[in-house]
C-alpha cells in the first residue's frame, strides 16, 4: 500500500513534488516506520501510533558542530536560535505565539552530529504545524538586528555555561585536549571570540551549505492519517528546490599512542578529574558493549567506582560516566568531583585499579544481568511517548542512516557477555588511549607551565598548566600571569625560521597573541605586554612583569624567538623538515591571548 500510495499521490502532484517510498523498518512490536522521499531530498519519516490522540513533528537536520570551519565554530548552535526569529508571514516572536496558542510543546537542541527542531500537540493541530515549521525552514528572516540580539543571548550562556562554569570549562579542555583535528574538538556553542563575529552574512552562508531539503529529515509519531500528512508535506515543502550538497566533514582524528594530560587552575571548591578514553561509533557493537561497562562502573549508586570512589573510600562527592553517542568515534568519560583536602590523583589511581580488574576478571554474572537491565530500561523509558519514539527515529536516521528498531537495540545489550566486557575493557580502556584533565582551586599566583614531571606533586612549586606529552604544533595549552593568558605551543621537529635560521628544539622561537583558537590573527610581544621567561633547559618557567627582562645568561628571554627586535611586518614560517609550513605568523592584533612557540628537547651547551 505505501509504495502505491507515494506513487498514486506523485501522479497527482507537479513532477518537483514527487514522493518515492523507501520502505517499512521494524520500530517495536508491530509498530513500523514507514519511510518516504521527495524529489528535492526531503526525507520523510512516518510512526503511526493512535494510543492516544497527541502527534510529535520533529525536523533532524544532518548538521552540527563538527560540520564548522575554523573561525566560524558555533554557527550550528547560532541557527538552531536564529530558527526562532521569525519570518515575514510570521514576525519575531509570532511562532512561539502560534505554538503556545494551541498548546504545543516545543524546542530544539544542537550538537556534534545533528541539529533537531521538536514540538508534540494535539493531533489535530497537525496542519498548523506542518505550516509553521515550513515557513521558516524556507523563508528564514536573517536581518542583523535579529542577529545582534541572539549572538548576545548565545554570548550570555557561553559565559554561563562555559566560562563562569568550573565543570562545562573542564570538559571543553578535555575534547579540545581528545581531539586534535576531528571537529569534536571545539565546543558545540562555539569559540567566544567566533560568536562575537558573526554576522549576515555568515548566517546566510551557512544556510545556504546546511539547511536544504536533502540535509533535512520530518518526522511524524503519533496519531495522524497517513496520506493526509504526506499531502500535507508535499504541499508545504515540495516546492523547495532541490540542491547538491558537498560531503560532511569526514576528517579522522590520528591515532593516540599515549596518555595526554592536563593540568589547570580553574575557581573550584576542590579538585576536579576529568578523563576521555577513546572510543567507538555508535553504529559500532563495541559501543553496546561499551555502554554496558561503564554502566557496571558508574551506572549511579550501584556502579563498583561510584561505590568506591563516593561511598566507600569517600574521596569525591561525586562521580559519573558517559559515552558519547556520536557518529565517529568519540569518548567514554569520566568525571570526579574529589572531597576537600583530596587529590584527583588518588581517585585516577582507583580508577586504573578498577580497569585493570574489569579488564582481569570482568564482572560478576549478576551485575552484569543488572546493567543489563538498566540500559534496556533506559531505552525503553526513552521511547515511551510520542515525542521519545520521534526523537529515536530522527536520531537514527542523521547519525545511523536508517532507522534501528528498539527490539534490536535490546537484543544487542542483552547478548553482552563477561567476555565482551572483558576484550572491550582491554580495548578501550588503555592510559594510552585517554586524556586526563586535572582542575586545581584558583588560587592569586600565576599559572605557569612546566615540562618537568618532578615539580606536580611538589607543593613548593607555583601554580601551573603542564602538558605532559610531546605534541605537534597545532595543540597547545594555556598559561596565565599578570594578567594576561598565554597559549603553550610545543613543536617536536627541529624547526626552521624564514631567512634561514635554524630553531633548534628547545629553543623559544616566537611569541605573539591570538585568541582561544590557533587561526586567526597576531601581534608580536615586543609590541607590550608580560615577557615570557624560559631556562637554559629550553622549559617555560616564569612570567615577567610588564617592560621587564633578564639578563642573566642562564635565562633566556622570549622576545620573538632568538631575534630581539624583529622588524615590524616581519612574518615567521615554522618549517619542519619534510618542507611543510605548520605556522605562518603576521602581526596583526587580536586581543584575547599571547601565544608562545618553542621546540622542546634542546639543552644548549
């Protein structure tokens, strides 16, 4: 009946708003998804469910935060709030009106891999909402004074839920720390200093590569008649045109070899430990298993680390585990909130000790038929409404390409052996293949960076950021002191400067400021500003006030690498041997942050 019902209606419609059928995926029961296509891409997605007369449209964009460029990171998260301002037919804030008149429940969110626009109703309020929600999917209002107002909404709640929040900041650190190059490294709301520059034009720019049919999936669960809503959906979208879009961002993440960790000093009430430890697709089995293990570890109060880590042992408040349900391969984290007076040391050694016995000994038959059961709980709880069934199929459809019914999402946690567990815990959880942040309180001396291990546990020494393994030139970690936050470059490879001269590992070779990210614009330190100091061992070991210097031999002082006064308009090449040129630095001003490149290794004679 489907397949000659897309057919019967596409006869009766323009050839731009034909319908193809896709076929039926088994959802739960006898409950079926029903899947559809317009001529321009448009995917639509049908879950016939008359329990109860409420319906749920959901539009699951295949765009998010890892599809953004450098410079413009955030702009997912900016046009999910841009999709609320209005359009000419409906002005500023006219769409939530309309919504709330007829008593909808409605929102959107953002992330990684996807953008969702939601809203759940009565089901027959189903054709004022299949008009709303297509009005501004094609005729979005994008002047600058709607934009002006939402970036400083989405400015407000950085600072709220990043800058001002010990625990959003940590985590931030840790995937930028995970990620070198995947676009899971930056954060879903963006860079501060990309939100304040956006403009028009590069809302208009990004909807014009985003927001089209083919990028889009509608989702319908609920109560409705099956080719009243498909006329509906051809009528209201199928007269949008259809567009060839460009491949997503596929950049794989390089392989780890081993453990990176971070220190800072954030104003925390104790110390904080965050770890990231590689891990797989969703669409991966692995994953399953994955889930299952960190349930048995952390799954709340019954979790073996909870117990030991919060109740037992009692060295932090709290304690939880997450694995990222993304696309590519992401991160299982943890995070510890530690008690006062304990260090986030003692619980990643409770940590290790317990991956080490799951790894060993894998779990008892009995917690494991428990964990079990929570994660089909959890799945099924998730799936219990309308709007839960529509969230799960538009899930699907972005991130798995089909949907999955539930049936065999349960059938995959329930057929997890202690020996899965057991190969997967020896997989994934390597200190090799994890990144670790450690949050120190913010106390009133200045943070200073370290390669010398000997000097974290040593209470004597300043406050510092370490970067502990060795890394290539486009990772860096940040240093703070008089007032001013430095970005810590280290380059392996012995490097060369343009002009000829040799840098040789160790050596301080440029500094200049830039913001939180490392591509956009610079400024040579010569300019003003604190002077960084390092030692004969080529380590960053101070920062001087404003206009001071040393000239102690055993000290070397950064002023732009090994020339004291490089001319103005000077730009430096960093080029490591096989020829290729890993910065190019021109002086023009940013003010957020001065960075430092040098080379480690080197000791001078």
């Amino acid at each position: 009946m489907t397949a000659e019902l897309a057919s019967r209606l596409s006869r009766s419609a323009p050839a731009t708003h034909a319908l193809s059928f896709e076929g039926i995926f088994a959802f739960s029961g006898d409950a079926h998804v029903h899947a559809y296509r317009l001529a321009n891409g448009l995917r639509v997605l049908l879950l016939p469910d008359g329990s109860a007369p409420v319906a749920s449209l959901q539009t699951w964009m295949s765009v998010g935060s890892r599809d953004e460029e450098p410079g413009r990171t955030g702009l997912a998260h900016f046009f999910e709030h841009l999709m609320f301002v209005g359009t000419e037919r409906f002005p500023p804030g006219e769409f939530d009106r309309e919504l709330e008149a007829i008593g909808a429940e409605f929102n959107a969110a953002t992330w990684t891999d996807w953008t969702q626009y939601y809203a759940t109703f009565r089901s027959k309020e189903l054709e004022r909402v299949v008009e709303l929600e297509a009005d501004r999917f094609e005729n979005l209002a994008l002047g600058e004074t709607q934009i002006a107002s939402e970036r400083e909404v989405v400015i407000s709640e950085r600072r709220d839920r990043v800058d001002d929040d010990v625990n959003g900041k940590a985590s931030e650190l840790l995937f930028q720390l995970a990620f070198r190059k995947h676009g899971y490294g930056h954060p879903t709301i963006g860079w501060m200093e990309d939100i304040e520059r956006y403009d028009r034009e590069s809302c208009r720019r990004f909807a014009t590569h985003n927001y089209r049919p083919s990028r889009a999936s509608l989702i319908f669960a609920g109560e409705f008649d099956t080719q009243s809503t498909l006329e509906l959906v051809q009528a209201h979208y199928g007269g949008l045109a259809a567009v060839q879009l460009p491949v997503r961002n596929q950049l794989g993440e390089p392989a780890q070899s081993r453990e990176r960790r971070l220190h800072t000093t954030l104003p925390a009430e104790t110390e904080k430990l965050l770890i990231g430890y590689r891990a797989p697709a969703i669409a991966e089995r692995d994953w399953r298993v994955l889930a299952v293990a960190g349930d048995l570890l952390l799954g709340g109060r019954s979790g073996s680390l909870y117990r030991q880590l919060v109740l037992d042992d009692e060295l932090a408040t709290s304690a939880y585990g997450s694995l990222t349900p993304f696309e590519h391969p992401g991160l299982y984290e943890i995070g510890v909130s530690m008690r006062p007076d304990q260090a986030a040391e003692s619980a990643l050694t409770r940590i290790d000790e317990a991956m080490r016995r799951l790894a060993d000994e894998g779990p008892s038959e009995a917690a494991l038929e428990r964990a079990k059961a929570r994660s089909e709980l959890s799945l099924l709880s998730s799936a219990s409404s309308v709007s839960g069934k529509a969230e799960q199929v538009g899930f699907d459809v972005t991130v798995l390409g089909a949907p999955l019914s539930i049936d065999a999402r349960i059938e995959a946690y329930r057929s997890v052996t202690r020996s899965d567990v057991r190969q997967v815990a020896r997989k994934y959880f390597q200190t090799s293949q994890r990144s670790v942040v450690i949050v120190r309180p913010q106390r009133e001396q200045p943070r200073i960076a370290t390669t010398d291990p000997s000097e974290v546990d040593n209470p004597s020494s300043p406050e510092k950021t370490e970067y502990t393994e060795e890394t290539p030139a486009d990772m860096g970690v940040y240093v703070e002191g008089f007032g001013s936050r430095f970005l810590v470059i280290p380059i392996t490879e012995v490097a060369q400067v343009s002009g000829g001269e040799s840098a040789k590992p160790g050596s301080l070779v440029a500094a200049h400021r830039t913001s939180e990210r490392l591509y956009n614009s610079f400024v040579w330190l010569n300019e003003g500003g604190p002077t960084l100091v390092g030692n004969a061992d080529g380590e960053l070991v101070g920062i001087e006030a404003r206009g001071s210097g040393r000239t102690d031999p055993k000290w070397t002082i950064a002023w732009g690498g090994t020339h004291a006064d490089w001319p103005t308009g000077y730009t430096l090449q960093v080029v490591v041997p096989d020829g290729r040129v890993v910065y190019q630095l021109a002086p023009t001003k940013s003010p957020e942050a001065d960075v430092l490149i040098f080379v480690r290794g080197w000791r001078p004679a």
